[in-house]
C-alpha cells in the first residue's frame, strides 16, 4: 500500500480515484501518521458477498438437517437456475 499525505491526496484527489478503481490502494498519513485508507470498493463488497454465501449455506445446511431437498421447493418446471434469478431484471 503506497503512502500518501494528506495534503497532496487532497491535491490529487480524482487523479487517486482512478488508480484505486484499477486496484490500487493508499494509506493517507498526516505529519507522517496514517489517518485513513483508500481503498477499491470491491473489497468491501467482496467481504458482504462472502457472508451472504456464508448465510445461505447455512439456510442450506438447516433445511438438509430438517430432510427438506432444494429440488422440494422447485414448482412443477422450475429449474434451481429458475428459483435463484426469481424476481431479478436484466
């Protein structure tokens, strides 16, 4: 992570975003301590992706224990593909 001032993270602002949106990630130091980091947004929702999947799995886990089949909860030519995206738009 490369260290930036706050000064000239302030100065260079739309110049530091772009990097970050290519990965990158800065420290923010002011009279040489760190005060905040800038980071790609994607890590944050990485993190609330992994818990979702987390959750389901244990949803998943539950309804096993209770003997109930993922295939149970399909209507009649319903696919698991078909319960997954039920409600999204494209």
């Amino acid at each position: 992570m490369l260290e930036i001032g706050a000064n000239e993270a302030n100065n260079h602002l739309p110049e530091l975003l772009n990097r970050v949106e290519k990965g990158e990630s800065f420290l923010i130091t002011r009279n040489g301590h760190a005060v905040a980091e800038l980071t790609p947004a994607a890590n944050i929702e990485g993190d609330a992706i992994r818990k979702t999947v987390e959750e389901m799995r244990r949803f998943r886990e539950g309804l096993r224990q209770r003997g109930v089949r993922l295939g149970d909860l399909l209507q009649e030519g319903q696919s698991l593909r078909d319960l997954a995206h039920d409600g999204h738009s494209y």
